[in-house]
C-alpha cells in the first residue's frame, strides 16, 4: 500500500508530538510503573503468543515465497521458544537498576557551588530495522525503561509479525498506565517513512538503524538527525600459538555456527602459523561436519588443499552464512594488521594461553569489543547482563558495543548554591 508523502510527513508529525509528550511523561514517571508496564508487556507477549507466531508463519510464508536465503530466514523466524525469550529479555530489563537521575558527578568549586552531573533520557529514538521482529520487543523495551518514546519501522518482510509485537507491547503498557504512544509503528511499510524519519530534525532526536550495509550507509548518507550507526559484524577470531587446541576447537565452531545469521557471528578466521600444520585440519573438520564452507588464503589452502582459494573481497564479507573466511598469519601483529585491514569494529576475539599477548590484543584491537578465549558471539545485550540491546553500536562517538539502557541516556547538569553572584 502506497501512502501520499504529504500523508506520511503528517503522520510522522503528529507521531513525533505525541511520542516527545510520552518522553516527558516517562521522565517523570517513579521507576516502578515503568517497570510494571514491561512486566505488563511480557506477560501480553506471553498471553498472545500463539497469534504472533501464526503472523509472523505468513511473513516467512512470503519470504519463502520470494526465494530469500536461510541465513535471513533464521532472523525473521519466530517460535514458541523465541517469543518466549522475548518476555525473559523484558523482565530482564524491568530488574535492572533506573538508570534515570543517576549522580554521574558531583564536585564543589571553590566558591562553594555544589555541581552534578545526572543522568536523563536522549527523548524519541527512531529506530528503523530489518527483518527480525524481535528487535521491536528489545529496542520498545530498552527505550522504556530509559524513559525514552521510540517509533518503530521494522523491514516490509516483517511486518505482520511487528504489528502482533507491537500489540502486545502496547497493551502491556496501556495495563499499566503508560501512554500507549511511547511506541509507535508507522501504519505500512512504505520506504517513504525511512526518509520521512531521516529527515525529521528536531524532532527525532537519535536515529539507530540495525540492518544490512545498504540500511546503515543509507542513514548516514541522508539523516538530518544524529545516528548511532549498527555497521556490520565482520568479526575475527585469532588462533595464537600458544592456544590450547581443545578449546580453540570448541569456541571456533561456536563462534562461527552457533548462528551463522547474526552480527556476532566469527566471519573471519586467523591462526598462527606455528600451529596451522597441526591445528588447522581439525577446525576445517569439525566445521565441515556442521556444513560449513571456505574460502582460504594460499597458506591456508597449502595445508588443506581442498580449501576454496578466497579472493581479496572474500576478507571484507559479512557472510551471515556457513561460509568461514581463513588467513594463515605470523604472529599477532599480523593478525591486528589484518584486522584493521578487513574489519567493521565490531567484535575480535584471541584464543591464547600467553597472557602477554593477550594483553596486547585487547589494547591494541580498536574494535568495540574484544573477547580473550571465549567466543564471539558473546557480544550481545543480554549476555552483557544488559537484558537485551537495541544494537551494537560500531562508531566512536555516545556509545559502543551493545546498547543497552544506560547508554540511551545522556546527562544535564544541576549547579546548587547558597546566594553566589559571579564576579
């Protein structure tokens, strides 16, 4: 359904009006009512979830329809154990200290003045995302309970299943008092809204897209509001010589097949070449027995020639698939130079015993997360005890790393006296 763009620019309006008074009302609202409407929302996610999985069977109906590959598949199913997971991530996040009117700093001047630091929330947040439908459960959640208003708009491919989320969630709200309009979804998923939402300065006051490569350049190219960009998780795992094999073996299989559809997901692997001769054959086979594919470097392929030969544009592919690029290298300088060669900032992991050299790959990595000897699919909100997250943040500015309610606040400064007048 195509809606006229002055339609759209109204809507979004009256969204962002609507949305800024919800703001206000959550700022002010005693933590425990906000608390209570995500209980609310959970258990609704609950009550309703036999609808939302029969809604969302038709978005991966269609989406089967138009021959879309597993990987994405995966991101758009929604089950029983899902939605369930859901619910856990809100309450989750309902447990967690209010991180509103937090004392981030407090000093006194010398002429008595009595300065703080607090924390308050960033207002609307404008979150615009594709195909997994669990990322409005998460981002209304996290925005919530940081007493911020968020408009939704979920990929076409999802759109039945956003709607049942939303309804639940806001008929959570409603049972516990809260302005319904705190989360909001535009009425289609015409792309129109995306530029509508780009261009709304002043009244969105932080953009997030949680997307592909062509989402988040898209953002940042043409958004007149600030973006916290989610840029791709072309993540690494480096294999030092000093590696215990066992668990090398056991975190590189996780790291790369756990699920190979997400933004944590091992992209690249990097392995010593002390222990590559050894090493090496056993991950290729214990990935190959999960229905893993590679493209190698001539190194690599040296030691196991029925590796595919990797191209150069083979290291600066997200695959979100069971595809796992490898480089042979020297030693953990050339593993770093690969890494700021080929990487998106996202996530690196060593796997090493030498505790000096792990040491240095943590400083040196500029990545906003780096993970010694686990693997790199820890890198989410809720296995950071965030709850859940509305994305992982890759740039250096407000936040990095998963975004949680904390980093959804910003801060204002209270300045108290006792009669000073400025010389």
């Amino acid at each position: 359904m195509h809606i006229d763009q002055s339609a759209i620019t109204k809507w979004l309006h009256h969204a962002a009006i609507a949305a800024r008074a919800a703001s206000d009302g959550l700022a002010q609202m005693p933590a425990a009512q906000r608390d209570q409407g995500l209980r609310e929302a959970a258990a609704q996610l609950r009550a309703q979830s036999e609808t939302i999985i029969a809604l969302n069977a038709l978005d991966v109906d269609a989406f089967d329809a138009a021959g879309g590959s597993a990987a994405f598949r995966d991101r758009l199913l929604l089950n029983a154990a899902r939605v369930e997971a859901m619910a856990v991530g809100l309450e989750e996040i309902a447990a967690l200290p209010d991180p509103l009117d937090r004392v981030l700093a407090e000093w006194t001047r010398p002429n008595g003045l009595v300065i703080r630091r607090v924390a308050q929330p960033l207002g609307v947040i404008g979150m615009i995302y594709e195909s997994r439908p669990n990322v409005g459960a998460d981002a209304a959640g996290i925005c919530l309970k940081s007493g911020n208003a968020v408009i939704l708009r979920g990929g076409s491919d999802s759109l039945n299943s956003a709607r049942a989320i939303h309804a639940a969630f806001t008929e959570g709200l409603k049972r516990a008092g809260i302005d319904a309009a705190c989360v909001q979804i535009p009425p289609s998923p015409d792309r129109a809204f995306v530029a509508a939402m780009l261009a709304a300065a002043g009244e969105i006051d932080l953009i997030i897209p949680r997307g592909g490569r062509t989402l988040v350049e898209r953002v940042q190219a043409e958004a007149r509001v600030p973006v916290l960009a989610h840029a791709e998780g072309l993540c690494h795992t480096y294999v030092h010589a000093s590696a215990n094999h066992d668990m090398a073996r056991r975190i590189v299989a996780n790291a790369k097949m756990r699920r190979t559809g997400i933004c944590g997901a091992t992209e690249t692997l990097l392995i010593d070449a002390q222990i590559a001769d050894a090493l090496l054959p056993l991950l290729v086979a214990d990935l190959a027995t999960l229905g893993c594919e590679f493209r190698a470097d001539a190194r690599a392929c040296a030691i196991v020639p029925a590796l595919a030969t990797a191209t150069e544009s083979d290291f600066d592919t997200e695959w979100l698939a069971a595809t796992l690029s490898i480089a042979v290298v020297d030693d953990v300088g050339d593993a770093l130079d690969h890494i700021a060669r080929h990487g998106s900032s996202h996530t690196e992991a060593i796997i090493a015993e030498d505790e000096l050299t792990a040491a240095h790959f943590l400083n040196r990595v500029s990545s906003a997360v780096v993970i010694w000897n686990a693997s790199t699919q820890f890198c989410d909100g809720g296995e950071f005890g965030f709850g859940a997250e509305i994305g992982i943040a890759t740039g250096r500015v407000h936040a990095r790393g998963p975004v949680g309610v904390e980093q959804l606040t910003t801060y204002r400064y209270q300045v108290i006296g006792t009669g000073q007048v400025r010389p």
